[in-house]
C-alpha cells in the first residue's frame, strides 16, 4: 500500500524549488534514508511504499526538505498496518 505525500515549500508568499528526502527513524536513530526528488513552483509529490518488515513498529518518517533558504525537518509519528 502506497502512502502519497506532499510537501509545499514557500517563502514570503514565494513559491520555491529544491529537494526533498526521507529519513526513517524508531527511538530517535535513523534507521533508514531514501531518496526523494527535486521539485519547482513549490510543489513536490511522491508516494511511499512502507517495506513489510516495518508493519506494527512505531516509526517517525522524517521528511527533510532542502531550499535555497535552508533545511526544514517534517516529522511524522506513523505505524504500519497490513
């Protein structure tokens, strides 16, 4: 089952281009990195798709957005379900 995202990014009304990746975290470490992709006019969309061995354990997904203003971390609280 696939988990579709998507991230805005601006800047004083300003719609901004950059990258976006992911980081998987369980009690506070990174367990995991994935690539996510470069987007423009302040749009970024993608979907996930969780690996079976993640279902039940309470994870954060970390999304980390890069801009030419910085990096700003997303964190969200999930848990897999079949």
């Amino acid at each position: 089952q696939y988990w579709h995202v998507t991230e805005t990014a601006t800047h004083n009304g300003t719609k901004l281009s950059g990258s976006v990746r992911y980081q998987f975290l369980f009690g506070g470490q990174v367990v995991s990195r994935q690539p996510g992709g470069s987007f423009k006019d302040g749009v970024f969309h993608d979907k996930l798709l969780f690996p079976t061995r993640s279902v039940g354990i309470p994870l954060t997904l970390q999304v980390v957005v890069k801009t030419r203003y910085g990096t700003d971390y997303i964190n969200w609280s999930v848990k897999v379900r079949a």
